[in-house]
C-alpha cells in the first residue's frame, strides 16, 4: 500500500499548486452530482457525499458551486447523467491499472482511454483482468508535524482502524471502506484531526518498478487523469518517493 499512499501524497501536493482549477472542479463537481442523485442532498446522511464535499471544500470551491452541484443531483436543477465505469488495463512494465470514470458518453470515454494507453505503452484489458488486485480501502492521512507517531497510533487503534504507516511527514491512517467514516469519526473524538482523507482501491501486492519504467508509468497515469471523465487511477506499482516528486 505504500507506494500507492506516496503517490497520493504527491497529487495532493501538485494538486495545491495546480494552476488549471477548473479542471479539479469539474471532477469534484461531478462526484459531488453523482453522490448526490445515489445517496440525497444531505452529506450528514450520506457518506459518499460527505466526502466529496469534503475534497470540495479542501480544493477550495466556492460554496455556491457545490450547492449547485448538489441540486443537480437531486433534481432540483436540470443537470447532466454521468454514470459510473470503471476500465481495466496494463501500463508500461505490466503495471496494473484500476481506472475509475464518470461518464455521458462511453464511446467517447473508452476511445480516449485506448488512445491515451496505446500512445503511452500501455494496453487496455477486458473486465476483471486486474480489479482482482485492488482492494477498497479508506485512507486518512495526518500531519507529521502536528502529533506524534504514538499519539496517532494510540487514536487509530481507538478509532477501529486497521492500520497506521509512517511516511515521515505524515501518517496514514488504514481502514476498511465500510467503515472508513467511522475511524475518521473516532480519530477526531480522540483530539486528532486529518489533513485530508480518500476512499480509494488499494493494490494488495505491489510490484517495484524502476526508474526508467516509474517515469514512464507515472506520465500515462498523469496523462490519464487529465482526461475529462477520468475520475481516479490506481496502479500496483511501488515507485520511490523521489522518482515521484520528481515527475
């Protein structure tokens, strides 16, 4: 899990500095829409909302954009139907790719999905080739600077959480999916707040790859994510902290 949570660390970090916003909100925009029309308007009833609000609110969306977006989803405002598809393929080295979407238009979303992997020497796969190596799991991360290793080891076990690994200048905080609000629930009852936090497939076993490969594997999962109903990549590949800082 390990490479996977450095990977996410990196985004979060290039995603505070990213200049095309719009870009960010027109995916948070879209979960947000989506979580809404599936669970209701009220993130205090409906997790996968919550969450999404959450990332809205950390990407600093204004607030009038998420209520629209809400409304959309509820009905309550004329809006697009996105549904959500997930693909299956192989990156550069035989890495795993998990790619989740949501989509107003399949064709359009796979051809650009073969596209982008068959420009970047990678392949699409058939369903179920490589979902069997990923796992749902929650992912909270806390900052490094602000508590101490036994403290945040002390809260997670309190909380329920599965696991806690230790990435120098933050922890991240393991647990399952279905009871992933729940820990992040617990750890703030316990005086420990999360930077931020994220549901996401997580590799069961991952692969080393090296650099010249982690280059090559981590430009087709940044080209991939620039597509527009591209919501989220999860890969197997364990790839060093400094290769990926450097990308």
């Amino acid at each position: 899990m390990a490479g996977h949570s450095k990977w996410s660390k990196i985004k979060r970090k290039k995603a505070a500095n990213d200049q095309k916003k719009g870009a960010i909100f027109t995916k948070i925009i879209r979960e947000i829409t989506v979580a809404a029309r599936e669970g209701g308007g009220d993130p205090d009833m409906n997790p996968r909302l919550r969450l999404a609000v959450d990332s809205a609110n950390a990407a600093e969306m204004p607030k009038e954009n998420i209520e629209r977006a809400i409304k959309k989803g509820t009905g309550e405002l004329e809006g697009v139907n996105y549904e959500e598809v997930t693909y299956e393929g192989y990156g550069p080295a035989g890495v795993a790719l998990f790619i989740e979407t949501l989509t107003d238009n399949q064709n359009r979303t796979v051809a650009d999905i073969r596209h982008t992997l068959t420009k970047r020497n990678g392949s699409l796969g058939t369903s179920g080739s490589v979902a069997w190596q990923f796992e749902r799991k929650g992912q909270i991360y806390v900052n490094a600077e602000r508590y101490t290793e036994d403290a945040v080891l002390e809260a997670a076990l309190m909380a329920g959480a599965d696991e806690m690994q230790n990435h120098g200048d933050e922890f991240v905080v393991l647990t399952e999916a279905t009871a992933f609000h729940t820990v992040q629930d617990g750890l703030k009852e316990q005086g420990v707040e999360a930077s931020s936090a994220e549901l996401s497939w997580v590799a069961q076993n991952e692969v080393k790859v090296e650099a010249g490969d982690a280059e090559k594997v981590i430009a087709l999962v940044e080209a991939l994510e620039e597509l527009d109903d591209v919501q989220r990549v999860h890969f197997n590949a364990d790839i060093d902290e400094e290769t990926l800082a450097a990308m």
